[in-house]
C-alpha cells in the first residue's frame, strides 16, 4: 500500500506544478517597438505573450504585428504583471491591443 502512496503523492505534486506552469504563462507581457513605412509611424506597446522567454517572445510580438502591417524593431523586456500599471500611459492605443 505504501508505494500505491508515493506514486499518488508524486502525481498530485506534478499536477500542481504543471498547473503553476500554466498560470505563470498567462501572466508574461512584452513591451516593444514598431514601425510603418510610407509615412514612416512608430509606436511603443505593451502584449500579453504565450511565453516569458525574450526570443520566444520576440517571434510572437513579430508574427501579432505583421498582420496589421507593423514591423517589429525591438521588444524591450519580458515582464510578469506586476510591471503593466507603469507601462499603461506609455503604450496609450498600444496597451494590450494586439
């Protein structure tokens, strides 16, 4: 019966931490820059983002952006919730609108 115990507890353990994974992902944002050409626009905002990892999000902010015609100069940090409310009157139209 002791081992039916340990293998339980081992798969309780990994489901909590599999669930923490899940919930940290959703709390990782970016803040970058963009451009348009012709006339040339910039603008600097803030996205929520899949993974908290720089170049993965440097892929996913790209991808977002060249759909509405934005080319992605540079994403700045990758950063968890609690650096959105400093970030808000910077990125104006840009906070979280892609």
């Amino acid at each position: 019966m002791r081992p039916m115990k340990q293998i339980l507890s081992s798969l309780v353990l990994l489901a909590l931490i599999s669930l923490g994974t899940a919930a940290a992902a959703e709390d990782c944002y970016a803040d970058y820059k963009a451009k348009k050409d012709n006339p040339l626009r910039l603008h600097y905002g803030v996205m929520q983002v899949s993974s908290c990892g720089k170049g993965q999000a440097n892929q996913e902010v790209a991808q977002r952006l060249k759909g509405s015609g934005w080319t992605l100069l540079n994403v700045i940090s990758v950063f968890g919730s609690e650096g959105l409310d400093k970030r808000k009157a910077n990125a104006g139209q840009f906070y979280l609108r892609y």
